[in-house]
C-alpha cells in the first residue's frame, strides 16, 4: 500500500519511530507546508533524518520492509546470490549494525537455510576483534535475518578494484590480521571455506592501537572439525562449495575434506591478489584455473611484482603449497611469518584516540584522487557517528550509501562529517568546501574570526632503535593539536632527499587531535638527512612546522665487502 499523503506519511514514520514526536510535529508546522510526500522527502533527506533508500522504499509502497522487529534498515550495502546486507538501526542498542536478510525464494530451498542456519551456529562460537560478530538472529514474518557488528569500512576485493596493488606493508597487514581471525576460528573448531578478499572488511574500532582494522566476513560456508564425518547434507563427496579464485586443491576435489589448511591457502590467494591485482591461477574457465593448483606449483609472486621481497615470497609460496602437509599447519604461524614484511608495532596516542582507517577511496567515493598530500579533516563539533554524504538523481535512485543513524531525540540536522575521514577523497573535500561558501553567502555581514592556531605536538619514528633498516619501510608518526582552526588539515613531509617516499597511510581525526602515519621507504645507502613535518589549516592559513631527522643505517651485509 502507498502512503498517499504527508500527513500519513509523518503518521507511519512515528509510528515506527523513524521520526521522534518532536520531528514530526516540526514537519507538520513547516512554512510553506510540503505539497506532498515527494516535497515531504526532500526536506527529511536534507536533514538527514532519512536516506535515499529509505525514501525509495516508501515512495514505491515498500514502507513495510524497512521494518525488521526492532530494526530500521537505512541503506542496501551488499547483495548476493542468497540474499543481502543492510545498514539499519537497532531500536533497542541505539547503535548502527549490519542487518543480513535471506532471499524470499531462497527461504524454501532446504539446503539454503542450513548455510544460513549454520551462520547462526558459527557465530555462537566466535569472539574475537578481527571476526566480524553476529549480535542476533530472528524471523519476522517468516523473513530469517542475522544481526552483525556493523564495520565501517570496505572489502579487500573493492579497494583493489580501485586503487590496483596494495603497498606491500599494508596489504602484509591485512593477511597478519586475517590469520589471527582464522587462528581463532581454528582454536574453536571452526573452517570458512571460503576466505577471499571479498570476505575481508577493513574498518575502525575504538582503540588506542593505531593500525588498520580486518575483520573476516561470512561463516555461512563454515564448517565445524566435529562434523567431517557427518557434513553430507550440506556438502556431498566430490561437490565443492567455495570461490574459484582462492580455493584451495583438495577443496576444489571436495570440500567436505577441507581442514583449516584450505583456508590458510585461500589467504595466500589473497595476499598473492592484494600484492599484484589479479589472481594467482589465471584462465577463462574454471578447468583453467583448477587445473595448475591440483597438478602444479604456485606462481612466483616475484614473477609478477619485483619488488616483493624474497623472504615474503617464500612465506607465500608456503601458504599456497599444493599438498596441505606442505603449508603452515595453523593460522597463527601464518602471522608469525608474515609480522617482519607488516607495518610496524602500534603506537599509542598520547590522547587516546580512535583507530584509524587506511587511506584509500571506497565504493561511495570512485574517482577520487591519488593522495599526494595527506588531508587531515578537523571537525569544529563533536563528528554524527557514520554521517557521509547523501543524494538522489533525478529519478529518486540513490548516489550514496552511506547516512548517519537515526537521532530521533535531536530536532535540528546533525553536522554532516564523518568521524574518519579519507585523506585525499576529492569527493568529500569538495563537498565540505561547497558547504562552508554556501555558509558566507547565507552571512555575508559575519565578522571575520580570528586565526585559528594548528599544531604538531610531536613527530617521530614509530620504533624504538632511530636508525632504520635498509631497504625496509618505516613508519613516521604525526601528531597534530588545533585550536579554532576550521576546515582541513594539509600535513607534508618536506625536504626528502631523492629516491626516498613516504606514503600517508593512517589518518585519524577528532574535533580537537588527529594523527597521521607515514609509510617511508628507504633504498640501501646509509643516509641522515634533516626534514620538516608542515601541517596547514586551509580554511585561515593557521600553519606549524616541526623538525625530523632521517636516518638510515649502514647496510652490515655491505660492510664486510
């Protein structure tokens, strides 16, 4: 049924608390009063207090799928074969979680709901940071949905899509991260079956730790050790269940004999595509691709990307070993390999805050730029958790998928930031800029306010020892302290000498701090050079400068020479 008029309208978003009285009754007193619901939609969508889906949904008569017991889905953020995955709001934790729907028709196929069932079952086994959790499992109106922490961020599969090969010390880091999920997954007696860059979320977590944060996705092909004799009504002899790309030899003979050891090597696949873009096994068909891993050797990922270092290959080239006895028997000895070629230790900031995403565009940001200069977005107040930009075409369809939570107690439009915002996203800065000239022509007679103040409180290596290594990656924290400094933050290291990078790969900011990592790369020579971290308030030309010594060790393998 199509709700055919405002009034109705506001009545049904009360009545399913998708608006607070307080907000309806602000809509019902507007001047000029909206001429219809279409009229009524923009203003909640301009104030954030609904999403284009949500609105699509109503405006089509589909009002009643939004509501999911004690759930209020905001937006459609993944799809597949067997059903899908929503942004929603629960009522009850007053929190943004993934809400993870099964296909109407899918409901009658038996074997369809096992997997889903068996999700239910996983879940109840797993705990750990780098495991995406299930919160809930129910059934409404004969609609079976799954409950899950909620992970800002995005797959592994799409940021390769987008950005092509990872920094080697990023894409290390997320495998690390993996392996530890898995090891714990195995401690349980747990198999995914089904480990691929796709199942890999990269987000943030509340903590001190500043690292990217990988959370394994989708335990619906999972398998319990206890039940390899019994598994044949999910999985026959001979039958395979998992993605081509990544599958292990023996899984791809039966997956019923697939121990953790398959997964260990589907990481490997990953790692192997994280490092050069494309998948190890090439081929057109699925005879092409299988073929090389049940009667051959892994490629050399040296092979395809030269500047993977030997060491790394060789942790590779185990993992992806034909024969499991061949590869590294748990998870846990997978991190342990790859920690040398990951990013170095945490730090703690001195402020506490939050963990910070990796700098690279997601799917709501396509076209985004390289970051050459690393942008650290300051918000003047406290940030809307999960707030993004939000539009609609012509047509109704939605241009983002990302929107804040619902605030029913707030009457007034929340500040639309997010809390962790993309260094180099020209998406994102553009809109802020749109917004703050739109604001001076609104106020043209505002007195100018004083020049805010930036500061870099420190800068210095992440490591204990101040000489780094030859030939490896370090990394350079930033930490920047503002004062009234409104808008972006520019942060650069000036001064490098010839042939040494450094890439900006965390950026975290609050209202008041923020911090940035850089990833230097050095060559072999022994080097000391002075630097200067400049960081730059663009909207008032607020600027601080500190300095930083550059030092490179003497290769010892060239002194005995």
């Amino acid at each position: 049924m199509v709700i055919s008029s405002p009034p109705e309208m506001l009545d049904w978003l009360t009545r399913n608390q998708f608006l607070s009285p307080a907000q309806a009754e602000e809509m019902r007193h507007l001047a000029p009063a909206p001429s219809d619901c279409h009229a009524l939609c923009r203003v909640l969508i301009d104030r954030d207090w609904l999403t284009p889906f949500q609105v699509n949904q109503i405006l089509t008569g589909k009002h009643e799928q939004l509501v999911l017991g004690s759930y209020r889905l905001r937006e459609r953020i993944g799809e597949g074969a067997m059903g899908q995955v929503y942004k929603a709001w629960s009522l009850r934790l007053e929190r943004v979680v993934a809400v993870k729907t099964i296909h109407k028709e899918m409901v009658k196929h038996p074997k369809a709901m096992d997997r889903f069932r068996k999700e239910m079952e996983t879940a109840a086994r797993l705990d750990h940071p780098h495991i995406a959790l299930v919160r809930d499992a129910d059934e409404v109106d004969g609609r079976p949905f799954l409950v899950l922490d909620f992970v800002d961020g995005f797959n592994l599969s799409t940021q390769v899509k987008q950005r092509g090969a990872l920094p080697i010390v990023e894409a290390v880091e997320y495998a690390r991260q993996a392996a530890l999920g898995l090891q714990h997954a195995y401690e349980r007696g747990v198999v995914h079956r089904d480990i691929k860059p796709g199942n890999l979320l990269v987000g943030t977590v509340k903590s001190g730790d500043l690292q990217p944060v990988v959370k394994i996705l989708d335990f619906g092909l999972a398998r319990f050790e206890s039940e390899r004799e019994s598994s044949a009504r999910l999985t026959q002899v001979g039958t395979m269940l998992g993605t081509i790309d990544y599958v292990a030899p023996e899984q791809a003979q039966s997956s019923r004999d697939a121990d953790i050891r398959a997964d260990i090597y589907g990481l490997g696949c990953t790692l192997f595509y994280l490092l050069t873009a494309r998948p190890p096994f090439l081929g057109e068909t699925v005879v092409e691709k299988l073929s090389p891993r049940v009667t051959g050797e892994p490629p050399r990922i040296g092979e395809v990307r030269s500047d993977v270092p030997a060491g790394l290959e060789a942790v590779i080239l185990k993992m992806m070993a034909r024969r499991p006895d061949d590869r590294y028997q748990t998870p846990i000895e997978v991190a342990e390999a790859l920690q040398p070629f990951a990013l170095p230790a945490p730090m703690k900031s001195a402020s506490g805050v939050v963990m910070a995403l990796p700098v690279a565009p997601g799917a709501a940001f396509a076209g985004a730029v390289p970051m050459a200069q690393p942008v650290l977005a300051m918000p003047v107040a406290a940030p809307a958790e999960d707030s993004a930009f939000l539009g609609m075409t012509a047509s109704g369809r939605e241009v983002s998928s990302a929107a804040a939570p619902p605030r029913p107690a707030i009457a007034r439009k929340p500040v639309p930031v997010k809390a962790a915002v993309f260094a180099g996203m020209a998406a994102v800065l553009l809109s802020a800029l749109t917004c703050a000239g739109a604001y001076f022509l609104m106020f043209p007679k505002t007195p100018e306010k004083k020049k805010g103040v930036v500061r870099i409180t420190d800068a210095k290596w992440s490591m204990h020892d101040k000489e780094a290594v030859p030939g490896r990656p370090h990394a350079v924290l930033v930490w920047i302290d503002r004062v009234d400094c409104k808008g972006p933050v520019k942060v650069t290291l000036e001064g490098l000498p010839d042939g040494v990078k450094a890439t900006p790969l965390l950026i975290q900011p609050n209202n008041k701090q923020g911090e940035i990592r850089f990833i230097v790369s050095f060559g072999t020579d022994p080097l000391k050079q002075d630097v200067r971290v400049v960081a730059e308030c663009e909207q008032d030309g607020a600027s601080d400068s500190f300095p930083l010594t550059l030092k490179v060790k003497e290769d010892p393998l060239k002194r005995k020479q």
